[in-house]
C-alpha cells in the first residue's frame, strides 16, 4: 500500500468520524424519541389488551346466545306445540323434493305439503325446445283443511310429510307421502304411477285419525290453485282454447270463460275439474265426486308468461277411521283425444269420464262429423307412414270427394239461374219495383215452369256447411300437428311467420298482431283469384251486384286478419281445399254446356206452359200476399175512422 492511498484513507475515516459526532442526536431530542418508543408500546399493550377483551366479549355473548337460543327453542317448541296441537312433530323442517319417472312423465313430489310441485313431460317441448313442464313449485298450491280437536284450523301445504320408500313392480311405482302426529295416527297420501300411462292414482288413507280430528269428521276442504305457463309461440290463439272445464256427476260439462276471468259458485256434485290449456291438462278426477265447488279463472299479463291463473275450492269424502280411502285419479298430459278417450274403458263404474271432450271438435253434429269421419280419416293416413302434408292433402281430396255431388247441384241449379236471365230480365222490365208482388208471382210461375228450384243451390250449400266447420275445429285443436313442419313452417299448430316484428305500431300492430302468415296470405290469394273466377259467370249487373261483387272480393282480405294467428295447418288446409274447387269449377264448366241446359228447360217450359197448376210453395206465397193486403185494407179502414 502507498503513501498516498493510507492518507486517503485516514481523511474519509475522519470526515466519517466528523459527520457523525456533528450529526448525533442532542439531549431533548433522545429524550423525545424515548418517549415516542414508550407511546408505542403503550398503544400497542393497549391494543393486545382490547383484542383480549374483545374475545372475552365474545365468548360471552356467544355462550349468552347459545343460552338464548336454547331458551327460545324451548319457548318455539311450546309454542308448536300449542298451536299445532297433535300435528307438531310436522310443523317443522327443511323442504325436500321426491323424483318418480316412467316413460312418458317426469313428478316431483314436495315434502312440504306432500304433493306434485313439478311436472315435465317427455316426448312433447315448448315453444323454447325444452319438455313441456305443465306447472313448477311456485305455479302449484294443493292443500287440504285440517280441523284439530283443539279447534286449531291447519292446512297440509304448511306441513311436512316423510316420503316413504317408493315400491316399485314391473309395471307401477308407489310412493307414499306420510303427514305425522305425536299420537300415533298419520295421513298418508300413495300415489301410484304406471309406466306407460299420464294418470296417477292418488289414494289419501287415513290412520286412526279420529284420534286427532273430531269424531263427527266425514270431509275435508280441499284448495286447489295451479298457474298455467305458456307453451306456444301463439298465445293470443293458445288463450282461446285455455279454461277450467268440470264434469257434474249426471255427466253434464261446462266450462268457465276462455276470454275473459270468470268465477261460478255450483252447488251440484262433480266428478272432475281440468285446469285445461291448448294441447296439455291437469285433471283431478274424483273416484266419487266433488261435494259443489267454488271455481275461478283469471287472465294474466303477457308480461308473466304465464296464460291463466285457476283456483277451486271444494269439499272431498273423507273417513278419518281409514275404513275407507278417499281414492283420485290425476291426469296430468296432452289432450289427445284417442289418448283422453281410452279412459272410458279403463276405468271402472258406470259412468263414462268423458275426457275427450277436453279436446273441443266443435257443436254437435260439427264434433260428430269429426269423431265419425275427420279423426279416423287422419289416423288411416298417419297409420300409412305419410308426411303430414301429404296427409292434409289427402284428407282434404277425400272431402271434395265426399260434397263432390252436393257442390255439383248447387253449380247446377246457379246455371240453371243464368241460363233464365233473359226471361227474368223480361219480367223485372214488364213488373216496375213498385208492383213488386206481381213481379214476384211472375218469377215464381218462370220457376215452376221451367223445373228450377230457388233453394236448390242452397241446400247442397247448407250440407256442406258442417264438414266445413268439422275441419275448422279440428286443425286448430290435433296435437298431433303440433311441432310437425311442412316447407317453411316448423309448427303446424301455429302460425308460418314469413315477417314479424317487434315494433308497437297502432292498427297495424291490432290488425297483423306483428305477423304476417305466408300460408294464411297464399290462401287469401288463391281465394280471391276462385272469387274472380266466380265473378266472370255473374256478368255485367246493375249498381247493387256491383257492390256485391266489391264486397265479394273484400272478403278474402277479411278472412286473412282473422286466420293470420290460426295454424298454419289450417290455413294450408284452405289453400289446397280451394285449388280444388277451381278446379271443379273448370270441370263444372267443361261438363255442362249453358245453351244445352236452356234448351232443356225451353222444351219444359213447353210443356209446362198448359198447366196453371201452382206449387206449394207458390201457393204460400200467394196465400201470404192475400193476408198481408186484407191487412193493410183493414188498417187503412182504421185510419179513416180517426
């Protein structure tokens, strides 16, 4: 080491040693941070200490909770047992839910209340394309009333039940739902349910408790209240077809209203109540009956997404002794009507459920028309293994077919009309308006002369009148429709939207209902093309036809604001139906010559020209014109005398 690297050394030791002494702390100011050091050990003692407290505290009010907790347990189980009497052990617990399936349906079975709180079928979807779930946990409410021998009034839906294993065979399950009491009676309610079936047997037996209830108990109060979800993308048409619908035990059915909420008090007995929607029902069907009944049906707001709301109040046999059982059948499934009509001979008694009826066909003789010919037509051709629009097709041929005769009179006898114009020209031109009864005679007597019948064109019209509205009723209503697809329609049962919108546009909006259905609109076509091809045989007309003819073709435009919401399998039933008849207006045509037929009726006419002899029907008339004028005479006669 060097001179000068010592000495640079000694100066940096000395200026480090300088800096130090000049920067060391003086006394006041040792004497600050001491005291600063303390305060920080006092804070955090002070600190330790108040953690320490804060644990005690705890524990103190943890055991002070717990003490109070026990204390009120003990004060909530005298108070269970005050007010629930005998059915305290089930007034408590935790909500749980029971799965049973076979291999149409899926049920689950809630503990509270020990009945269905959800119910999804599995062969049928939803507008979303998910399975059709007929009601869910808040959309069901079933209880019975419960009057304890301490007049303490209870209902089941606020108690729990204790599911019981589920017994099982190779074709049914059996589950028992079990509603305890603390003497050693229960309430059972034993649902049955078979693999290939959408009816459930509901049993409620009873288990010495007429130890629990009063002696004089032989009924029980049953509220039954269940929300019907949506289900279609129609729901303006799916309403139309929602209601509540009940059997009386004589066999008479009615229904509450599908427009409007409704409410009907009925004192006679029943033997089941349908919360009925489009194409599914929930039925409660009594192996007795219903002793009357309260029924209620309100419409909800689009904005829930759910169609109807329905309740019933009602009163069930009952045998608190468990002699005998209070035995119901529950239909929970689509309204198919083969399906809803096996039942008729599946259940025992003497009394048909009728159930079919569920599935709406119409009136009488339009629904009698569909149960004798429309519905097994539809089954022959699906038994065939064809698309359902060559079904359609086929069923609509078999129709022209069948009022081929009476459509080919009613052309026929409107021929026969047009070949007469000249001679009813003459008579309207001889006889002014205003000698109308002589014009009239005049026709009568051309009529009869030449063998035309007025009402000829109209009666093979009113035959055919019922197989028209046979088919109205019945497309709408086929479940089997529902989800099958032709061209662009996915869902026959519903309308084609080849447009829609969103948009809330006044009229349009009312009038489209912000749709427009290209099956419905071809079929207004092809209406309005057969109304022109109607028109061109009428001829040149005075003022009056030719608004006639304006509102005959107004029609068509009328008709497709009513069926743009109706299926799409309806409107294309019409589309081909009227193909069809401008097709038999072509043969009409071609097959009867209008100079041929006037020949005809000039050499009856001839004939017929030397016998006076007057029709009935002329002479009614003529009898009618006599009393209407002796009338007006001896009113005149009266006149003058004031």
């Amino acid at each position: 080491m060097d001179k000068n690297t010592i000495i640079g050394i000694v100066l940096m030791g000395l200026i480090v040693i300088g800096f130090s002494y000049w920067q060391r702390p003086s006394k006041e100011q040792l004497e600050a941070q001491q005291r600063y050091n303390d305060s920080i050990a006092r804070v955090q003692q002070a600190k330790f200490e108040a953690e320490k407290a804060a644990e005690a505290i705890k524990q103190m009010q943890q055991q002070q909770l717990q003490d109070s907790i026990e204390n009120d347990t003990n004060a909530l189980a005298q108070h269970i047992q005050r007010y629930y009497g005998d059915f305290a052990p089930a007034a408590a617990g935790e909500e749980s839910f029971t799965i049973v399936e076979n291999n149409l349906a899926s049920y689950t079975f809630s503990n509270k209340g020990g009945f269905l709180s959800t119910v999804q079928l599995k062969k049928y979807d939803n507008q979303d394309k998910q399975p059709v779930t007929l009601f869910r946990p808040l959309d069901i409410d079933f209880a019975l009333t419960l009057v304890t021998s301490n007049n303490r009034v209870l209902t089941t839906d606020e108690l729990f039940f204790q599911p019981q294993t589920i017994l099982t065979t190779d074709s049914t399950q059996q589950l028992t739902m079990r509603l305890s009491t603390n003497k050693g009676a229960w309430l059972d309610y034993v649902y049955t349910i078979h693999n290939d079936d959408y009816m459930v047997d509901f049993n409620i037996v009873a288990h010495e408790m007429q130890n629990v209830l009063p002696p004089s108990t032989n009924s029980l109060e049953m509220q039954w209240q269940q929300r019907i979800p949506q289900q279609e993308k129609g729901r303006k048409f799916e309403e139309r077809y929602a209601t509540l619908q009940y059997m009386f035990s004589g066999g008479d059915i009615e229904n509450l209203s599908e427009q409007k909420s409704d409410a009907k008090k009925e004192t006679n007995r029943l033997r089941w109540i349908a919360y009925k929607d489009q194409f599914f029902s929930t039925v409660f069907i009594a192996n007795q009956y219903f002793s009357g009944a309260t029924l209620e049906s309100a419409a909800l707001s689009p904005s829930t997404r759910y169609i109807k709301q329905y309740k019933t109040a009602t009163s069930i046999a009952f045998d608190p002794t468990g002699r005998e059982q209070s035995n119901f059948l529950l239909y929970l499934g689509p309204n198919h009507y083969h399906t809803l009509d096996a039942y008729n001979d599946k259940i025992q008694g003497n009394e048909d459920l009728d159930l079919q009826t569920l599935v709406p066909l119409g009136w009488k003789i339009v629904a009698w028309i569909n149960v004798v010919l429309v519905i097994p037509m539809f089954d022959l051709f699906t038994r065939w293994g064809l698309h359902i629009g060559w079904i359609i097709f086929l069923m609509t041929l078999v129709i022209k077919i069948i009022i081929l005769p009476f459509v080919f009179k009613s052309y026929q006898s409107s021929a026969k009309m047009r070949a007469l114009k000249p001679e009813l020209d003459a008579i309207n031109a001889k006889y002014p308006e205003d000698k109308m009864q002589e014009r009239q005679q005049a026709t009568m007597a051309l009529y009869q002369k030449a063998g035309v019948s007025p009402m000829s064109g109209c009666l093979p019209m009113l035959f055919q009148f019922p197989v028209v509205m046979a088919m109205f009723w019945f497309f709408p209503t086929a479940i089997e429709l529902r989800g099958q697809s032709l061209w662009w329609a996915d869902d026959l049962s519903t309308y084609d939207a080849i447009l829609s919108w969103d948009a809330q546009i006044p009229v349009i909006t009312y009038l489209f209902n912000n749709h427009i259905s290209l099956f419905c609109l071809l079929m207004t076509i092809t209406n309005i093309a057969y109304t022109y091809l109607n028109m061109q045989t009428q001829g040149d007309q005075g003022g009056q036809m030719k608004f006639m003819k304006w509102m005959m073709y107004l029609m068509p435009v009328f008709f497709f604001f009513i069926f743009n919401d109706y299926a799409a399998g309806l409107s294309y039933y019409y589309c081909v139906s009227l193909l069809f008849t401008i097709l038999q207006t072509f043969i009409f045509r071609w097959t009867l010559n209008e100079e041929k037929l006037r020949a005809q009726m000039a050499v009856k006419m001839a004939k017929n020209s030397n016998k006076p002899q007057k029709s009935r029907l002329q002479e009614r008339l003529e009898k009618m014109q006599r009393e209407q004028q002796a009338m007006a005479r001896e009113q005149a006669k009266k006149n003058q005398r004031r």
